[in-house]
C-alpha cells in the first residue's frame, strides 16, 4: 500500500471516530433543521467526504446529493453506500444545473477554498429561489488546547493556521454570506469539545505543521507532543474548537 493510501486511511478513520461523537451527530442535526426543508426536496452536500450527511439526509426523506473533489472520498463514499447520488466536482464548480436544488449544504470546507466568495457565486446558480444553504465550519485560529506551555501552544495554533488556505472562513460566514446577495442570514456558534484519546493525531498533525512551517524547532514540536501523549494515555487531554454554523435563504429574483 503506498504513503498516500496509508494517508487517506488515516484521515478517514480519523474522521470517522469525530463525526461519531456526541457534540458531531448533534451538530450535522442541527444543520438539517437549518435546511428548514420539506420532504423529497433535493439537497447538495459540498465536499461530503465517505458521505454520512449524505446518507442522514436521505434518512430524513431529502433526495441528497453528494459532491466532493476527491476521488479517493468518492469511492469511499460509493462504496459505503452504493444507492446514494455521489459525483466528483469542486466547491467552483458544482456537477448541477442551474436551480436544480433547494438545499446547499458545506461542513469544514470553505476554510479550504482561497475564494469563498466564488463559491457562494456557485451555491447561488445551483439553488433555486428561496433555497436554503447552510455552512458548518471550525475557526482554525481559534483552537483551545491545555498545556504546560501555553505561548509555545498559541505559537503552535497560529503557524497551523497560517497554512490553511482560509483559517478565519467560518467568523467570515455571515458577512461572505450578505455580500454574496442571500437573505434571512443567521448564525449560531457552538463550541465542540474533545478529550478522546483518539484526536491525539489531530493535535500531534497540528505541532507538526507548525514545525515544518519553521514556527517551532523540531525539539519544541517533541515536547509539546510528548505532553499532549501524556495528557491523552492519562484521560487529561483537552481541545476545543470554536464552530459556526451559518443559515441563509437564497432571494426570490
């Protein structure tokens, strides 16, 4: 199997053990209400991954419809669940007609896109009026972690984010949103919180980043994770993620 096969399976099983938690299935719950949509109306999940929105969609009675520029997800996603619409496109460019859906749906995608506002331009052509789009993202320069060494771990947070294309996309949801021409734009913060030692990769991944970067030196990296190891084998791991969820309505025109 090569590093890149390696890789994505750790990034799938990673995902897999969050979108499992509590605060995760609570959270994807509260963004279906937000749709505010009527049974058999039709639905886009942008960048949906193995595709369990997807699927919890088409549960709640939505014709949903998954798209993703991977196509590594996209088997995944096939794979697990071989009746559900899933196609390969990008955030810029949806595989849809014009107005083809009434609900746009995006989880932790626009910190990835350098131009949000491109995006909205396409959830717009691909909604049909009175739409209803719904963004669910984290802040990525806003993440609390317990350490014995708090500057080195702001230090850490920041370069992290630094390498995101879009690290501040979610506090921008509201106004990308208004700028974009949509209505009725409302938004909820929620804070997730994670003490599983199964999110160590994720902190580990962090302190690595912002040592490739050159933030850190690979000695600071070491202790930083050496602690958080500790932290997590001893029950006493703590993270935090400051998370939006933004509503809008597409206008009649």
């Amino acid at each position: 199997m090569s590093k890149d096969n390696d890789s994505m399976e750790s990034l799938i099983k990673l995902l897999d053990v969050a979108d499992a938690l509590p605060g995760a299935v609570a959270l994807r719950a509260r963004s279906y209400d937000l749709l505010t949509l009527p049974d058999g109306a039709a639905v886009v999940d942008v960048g949906c991954g193995a595709g369990r929105a997807v699927g919890e969609l088409a549960e709640r009675g939505m014709r949903s419809i998954g798209v993703d520029l991977s196509e590594e997800m996209i088997a995944v996603a096939r794979h697990r669940r071989p009746d559900a619409d899933f196609r390969l496109g990008d955030a810029f460019d949806l595989p849809l007609e014009d107005g083809q859906v009434a609900g746009y749906r995006a989880e932790k995608v626009y910190h990835e896109l350098a131009d949000a506002a491109k995006a909205l331009e396409e959830a717009r052509r691909v909604l049909a009026p009175r739409g209803r789009i719904v963004l669910v993202g984290q802040d990525w320069d806003s993440f609390v972690i317990d350490s014995d060494d708090p500057a080195l771990t702001r230090a850490i947070v920041h370069a992290r984010a630094d390498l995101i294309p879009n690290p501040r996309a979610a506090r921008r949801y509201r106004n990308l949103l208004l700028d974009a021409g949509f209505q009725d734009v409302e938004v909820e913060a929620h804070v997730g919180v994670f003490t599983d030692p199964a999110m160590l990769p994720m902190l580990t991944g962090i302190a690595e980043g912002a040592r490739a970067a050159g933030a850190i030196t690979r000695e600071q990296e070491t202790a930083w994770a050496n602690d958080q190891r500790t932290r997590a084998h001893g029950g006493r791991m703590f993270l935090a993620l400051p998370l939006f969820v933004a509503s809008a309505s597409r206008p009649e025109e």
